[in-house]
C-alpha cells in the first residue's frame, strides 16, 4: 500500500475545492456583476447611466436565476454539503440569497426612478451612479456569503464586507447629514465589530475550532460558565447590531434619516435579514451548548431580547416627525418579531420567519418607495405634509394606508398574516 504523500493531500484538497465551486455559481454572478459594472463605468463615465442601470438589473435577475436553479438541486430544508469547510448552501441560504437578488432589482429600480425625476431630495447623483452599483453588489455579495457561512471566520469577514459597503452607501446623499449618518454609523459599527471580533476570538481560544458545530459546543461547555457566557455576549453584541435590536439599535434613526431613500430600503432589509439568518445558524450552536451547560438558557436571553426590541422600536416610533426616522424604529420593531421567529427554535418557527422575511422586504421597499413619491410632491419628508394627503394624492393616500397597515399588522392584509405565524409558532 502506497503512504499518502504532501502532493497527494494537496491534489485532494484541490480537487475538493474544484468539485465545489458550482454550489458558489450565485456569487460567481454577483462577484462578475460588480466587476462589469466598475469597468462600465469607467469605460463609459456618466453617459453610461442606463447601461448601468440595464446591467445592474439583468444581472440581478440572472443571480435570482442561478439561485433557482440550486434551490431545484437542494430543495428547501435539505441538508447541502459545507463548501470549501467554511460555508453550507441549504435550502434555508437559498430562499434569503433569492430575498437580497430582489432587494437589490427594487433598489436598482427606486434608484433609476429618482434620476428620472430633476429632484435633489435623498436620491442617487447620476455622477456617482456607478459607485452606487458596484457597493450594492459588494454589500449583497456580503449577505450572500454570512447566510451560507458554518465558520466563525468566514462570519466576521462577511459582516465586515456588508459593514463597509454600509458605511459608504450611507453618505450617498452627499451633503453635511449624510456625513454625520455614515460617521455615527462607522464609529458604531467599529465598536460593534471589535466586540464581536473578541468574543470569537475567545470560541476560538476555548475550543481551537472556528466550525459552528456540535464540536465547538462541547468544547466550548467544558469552560466555566461565566468565561462562556461572556464570549457569547459579545458575539451576540455584533450580531444584534446588524439587525438594530434594542439596545443595540441607536444607529438606525440617524441613518436612515441621512442616507438616500434607495439605500435605506436596502439597509432595512438585506443586513436585517442576513443577521437573522446567522442567528438561525447559531441557534443550533446555542442549543447545543445548553446541553452542556445547564445554567444557560439562550432563548430566555433572546425572549429579553425580543421583547424589549418591539416595546421600544413601537413606542419610539408614535413620537417620531420624519417619516424616514419612523420608518426606522418600525424596522427596529420588525427585527423584534423576526426574534419572537428565532425564541420559537422549531421548523415551523423558521417557515414563520422565512414568510415574514419575503411579506417584510416588499412591505418596506413599498413604503419607502412611497415616502420617496410624496417627499418628491411636498418637497419635504416630514409627517405633517402627510396630512390630507388623501384629497390631495388620492392614489397615493390609498397606497400608503394599505402599506402601513400592512407593517403594523392588521388584517387583512399580509403583514397580519406574518405575525399571526410568527405568534403561532412561539405559542406551539
């Protein structure tokens, strides 16, 4: 029998790697996205806009396409290999990835809508049109990689590619407001990430392992409790962050009053959902981990969590003048009942989750697509121009009383259905 040699280890290693890159095809696209559209415009400059805005939506359509394909091979809930020992494409990855492909044809589409209207009001600049494209193709290729991620590693550096794509969508507006936005969100964030950072580093030292698996969890509960549940602090500290739950939410106000309309639709449901996703991932890790140490109860902590974010984000929100802030603590809101999704920890918890996710994302980009519409009428985006808005805007007023019915949850509409699942499976 032949001994297995460096060379032989080597030519596994990289025909394992070979073997897995059709799983990662759907980043393929958005990787060879950006670069297309940073050559675009370069090469073209600003006569190119509407090339721009052609081959930002075909290749958002084309990754949606790709994703569909691997949903076919997957099927929703399977077991998916874990790709390159760092990320695993399940059926659950899919279904948020197909979510971001959407998010950003809208946001493509809201910010194509604002340059065809002669408006300064929060719209993109037709001079930096092409930088909006490439970031956003960046930022969702980030969401992309931290729903797939298995790998404390390959977490923290996708959170940091959809923080730096945020922090520089934020000032697109490009005025003294949007600045102050992005550098409240920058010195936030920083601190958000160093914590997160930390406390992995920490997983890292108590276990020699960066795997969220069962391996991690029992090493991990042979170390005191209190060294434990500081790490796992800290992590969650970055992780809550991305979603602006309470009390990590106090970025959310100032940027979305500060960065352009189509970026804060983005913001209010691509990193939102993305961190949901993760926290579904370590749900598993928390479960696990409980098991070992019986002083810790994570849905208790997650069930604080929750509560506190939709109490604050609901009650915030009644005293709030600008529609965008509004809309920012309604989003901090949101996030809270995503959670109540996570507390339940059961399959029909995660159907509950996955269907509030899709009703959220067209709630959201319809009613910032809406305040963009009327902001774009009054001049202003203060909620006293909302008054009468009905004799005035008739189609409009309709169209906002349904979506804002929607987003607080009332029947008939779909934002009720959302929750009524949600409710449901916490009360199974």
């Amino acid at each position: 029998m032949q001994p297995i040699t460096d060379i032989d280890l080597l030519g596994q290693k990289l025909a394992d790697i070979t073997d897995s890159l059709p799983w990662l095809l759907p980043e393929a696209v958005l990787a060879g996205l950006l670069l297309l559209l940073l050559l675009t415009d370069l090469i073209a400059g600003r006569r190119g806009a509407y090339w721009l805005i052609s081959l930002a939506a075909l290749g958002f359509l084309l990754h949606w396409y790709t994703l569909f394909l691997q949903w076919q091979q997957i099927g929703l809930l399977r077991e998916a290999p874990v790709v390159l020992d760092m990320l695993q494409p399940d059926g659950t990855s899919v279904y948020f990835r197909g979510l971001f492909s959407l998010g950003g044809l809208l946001a493509v589409l809201l910010s194509a809508h604002y340059r065809s209207r002669a408006d300064p009001v929060s719209g993109i600049a037709l001079r930096k049109v092409g930088e909006f494209y490439v970031i956003l193709c960046g930022l969702l290729l980030g969401a992309s990689l931290l729903v797939m991620s298995v790998n404390l590693l390959m977490i923290y550096l996708s959170i940091e590619v959809i923080s730096i794509c945020s922090y520089i969508l934020t000032n697109f507006n490009f005025d003294k407001k949007s600045a102050e936005a992005g550098i409240k969100y920058l010195l936030f964030g920083g601190v958000a990430s160093g914590l997160m950072l930390y406390g992995m580093s920490l997983l890292y030292g108590f276990s020699g392992s960066l795997h969220l698996d069962a391996s991690l969890a029992i090493a991990v509960g042979q170390v005191p409790f209190v060294l434990v549940a500081l790490a796992l602090l800290l992590v969650a500290a970055g992780l809550l962050f991305k979603i602006s739950a309470v009390p990590f939410h106090i970025w959310a106000p100032d940027v979305y009053e500060g960065a352009p309309t189509p970026v804060v639709a983005v913001f209010s449901v691509v990193p939102k959902l993305a961190g949901i996703a993760i926290l579904l991932r370590f749900s598993g890790f928390f479960d696990l981990l409980s098991e070992q140490l019986l002083l810790l109860d994570w849905q208790w902590v997650v069930s604080v969590f929750a509560i506190t974010t939709i109490v604050v984000g609901n009650f915030a929100a009644l005293s709030q003048r600008n529609a965008k802030r509004m809309m920012a603590y309604s989003s901090i809101a949101h996030s809270g009942f995503l959670l109540v999704g996570v507390v339940a920890y059961s399959d029909y918890g995660l159907s509950s989750i996955l269907f509030y996710a899709g009703t959220y994302l067209f709630m959201n980009f319809a009613a910032f697509l809406l305040i963009k519409m009327i902001s774009q009428e009054t001049g202003k985006e203060l909620m006293e121009e909302y008054k009468g808005l009905g004799r005035r805007f008739p189609l409009l007023g309709i169209l906002m009383l349904l979506v804002m019915l929607s987003l607080t949850g009332l029947p008939p509409t779909a934002g009720f259905t959302a929750k009524l699942l949600i409710f449901s499976s916490l009360w199974q």
